[in-house]
C-alpha cells in the first residue's frame, strides 16, 4: 500500500486521518487474534456468526443513523443479507456449547470498530488509510505476541503464505475504503460482510466440501440480497 501509494502520488492523509486508520487497524488486527482465540475452544457453531452478525449489525445501524434510513427495498435486503451471513458463518455441526461466546461478542465488537473507525478517515486517501491501518494491526498483533511470551513457530511456507494472504486483506480493505467513501458506509460494511459466501463456495468447488441446505439457503440469500442494497 506505501509503495502503491508513493507511486501514484497520493495524498498524504492528516494527523486526524491518520490516527484513525491506525486505530482501525489496531482494533481489526485484536479482534482477529481474539476471533482466532475463540474458534481454538472449539465453538465454531456459535461464535461465527456471532461475531460476523454483530461486525455488520453495529456499522450498519451508525450508518442509517448519521446517512438516514435507506428505502424499503434496501432495508429488506439488509435483513435478508443478515440472515444469510448467520446461516452461512454456522458449520455442520450446530451451535455446541455455548463456550467461548464472550470471547466472539468482542470480536465482533472489534470488527464493528474497525469499520467505524476507518469510516472516520473522511475522504483521505485510499492507500494511505490502508497502509496506517495495517500499522495499528501490525503493533497490537505484536504486542499481543511479546505478552505472550511464547516461543514462537512458523515455517516457511506458512509464512509465505500468511504474506499472499496479507496482501489479499489489505487490498480488500483499500477497496472497502473506497466503497464506503463514494457510496453509503452500511451498505459496504453489509456487502463486504458476506464474504463467507464466497469462502464456502471456493471449498466447495476446489476442496470438494460438501454443505447443507441451510447453507445454501444462506448464499441463495446472500445472492438475493446484493442487487436489492446495491440498486437502492
């Protein structure tokens, strides 16, 4: 994002601007170790789509707040993308215990204040606000690992692929950036949260996962609800 950045002679962003993204970051990159946490318990089935529910729920209700509330098509489409996102982030197995809960409401919190934050950036720029948010995941996730004080293992390949899958998050987020900027910020957080869609959808061609109904009942909703938010 700097070198993309520098190259195309972006604006440099303010100091409000700035602290923003670094706070964003800060609170995407704490929120993922925690969600990482949370899955590690073993609770899959009910700490998903907690905290993706709650990620898109927050922004979207400050959005129609501050922008207004959007016409009946759209608001529709938000209900029928929040149920999609629910039965989508669900695995086979159901809910399970209800441990490790608490530890998915604050993810989702963190998420929400991720797309909160960045939407503070104003219309600085895209590449810019990118790259300072990537700072502030890259000094909390740090300080989570020096506190933990654990010897830590990473091979080569993991690492090689840890950085390809850095570099497909942050592009996401610039395009989210620039989403929320020329359009209204609930629909991008609504839209850009039913990504899970096209996760299930990429096992299920190349690893050959196999889903219930009910998850193609969440991406048939999913599918039903991008036009109905897109041409609100």
């Amino acid at each position: 994002m700097v070198t993309l950045a520098t190259a195309m002679h972006a604006p440099f962003p303010s100091r409000s601007a700035q602290l923003w993204a670094i706070a964003a970051g800060g609170l995407g990159g704490s929120a993922l170790a925690v969600f990482y946490h949370a899955l590690s318990l073993g609770n899959m089935g009910l700490i998903a789509p907690v905290s993706a529910v709650l990620a898109a729920a927050i922004p979207t209700a400050y959005g129609m707040t501050v922008q207004g509330v959007p016409g009946k098509v759209a608001a529709s489409g938000f209900l029928l993308a929040g149920v999609g996102i629910w039965l989508i982030s669900r695995p086979e197995s159901g809910f399970g215990r209800p441990e490790g809960v608490s530890s998915a409401i604050v993810a989702g919190l963190g998420f929400a204040g991720f797309f909160l934050c960045i939407h503070r950036t104003g219309s600085s720029s895209v590449l810019w606000s990118a790259a300072f948010s990537r700072i502030g995941s890259f000094l909390m996730v740090g300080l989570i690992l020096l506190a933990r004080r654990a010897k830590i293992l990473l091979r080569s390949g993991d690492g090689l692929m840890g950085l390809l899958a850095g570099i497909l998050d942050v592009s996401g987020t610039a395009l989210f950036i620039r989403a929320e900027q020329v359009g209204r910020l609930d629909a991008a957080v609504v839209l850009s949260s039913m990504y899970p869609a096209v996760t299930v959808l990429l096992a299920r061609f190349f690893l050959k996962e196999e889903f219930t109904r009910w998850k193609m009942v969440g991406i048939l909703a999913a599918l039903v609800a991008v036009p109905m938010i897109a041409l609100q």
